[in-house]
C-alpha cells in the first residue's frame, strides 16, 4: 500500500473517530483546563475557543461554532470533511498526489494574516 493511500486512510479514520466521539464532547471539554493565556494577560490566545467551536459542531450548530472561533471552526470541518473525501477516494483506489512538502512564500504569508485576522476577531469580539 502506498504511503499515500495509508494517509488518506488514516485521516479517515480520524474523522470517523471523531464523529463517533460527538456524542461525548461536551462532557469530555468540560474536564478541559482554562486558557492559561487568557487568566495571565486577559486576552485570547490563537487557539482559545477552538474547544468550544468543536462542542458547537458536534451539536450540529455551525454558526455558534463560527461564531466563537471561525478559523478553529473551520479547521475542524476541514479535518473531518477532508477526512471523509481522501478515505472514500483511497477505498476506490483513487489517490491524489501529496502536497509539495514546502509550502509557498504566498502560503505562509496566507495562513499568517488568516490568524492575525482570526486573533483580532477574538479580541474584539472577547471570545
């Protein structure tokens, strides 16, 4: 089996792990420490919200998932959705070729501004 398809593979299972879990996570965030970031400086870190955003989807409520933490909410679908998408195409024996391992100037400048965006959003919206 190619490297490949084992990826593909692995990353469904992922999302089917986590869509099995959905059930239980609320009462599995609930044991989930508070933001040291956030009880030092009261501020948001990066990622804070992004266990609530995944409470919300598990909930099937992608607006309050949005709503406290869009880029979080979006990885999340991404994770899962990705996740279902590459294992269906590697169980018909499709495989699409990996990404090229270093990423553009272009797309680190990107992914830079989609959290300062995100950061700012946080704090204004005090999240």
């Amino acid at each position: 089996m190619s490297a490949t398809r084992q990826l593909a593979l692995l990353w469904a299972v992922v999302a089917l792990g986590l869509i099995a879990l959905a059930p239980l996570a609320a009462g599995l965030a609930a044991g989930a420490p508070a933001c040291p970031v956030r009880a030092w400086l009261d501020l948001p870190c990066l990622s804070c919200g992004t266990t609530r955003a995944a409470v919300a989807l598990a909930r099937l409520d992608p607006l309050a998932a949005l709503a406290v933490n869009p880029l979080a909410a979006i990885g999340w679908l991404g994770l899962v959705g990705g996740g279902l998408i590459a294992g269906g195409v590697a169980v018909r024996g499709e495989l699409a070729p990996l990404p090229d391992r270093r990423p553009t100037l272009t797309l680190r400048l990107a992914v830079a501004a989609a959290l300062l965006v995100n950061w700012v959003y946080l704090v204004l919206a005090g999240t």
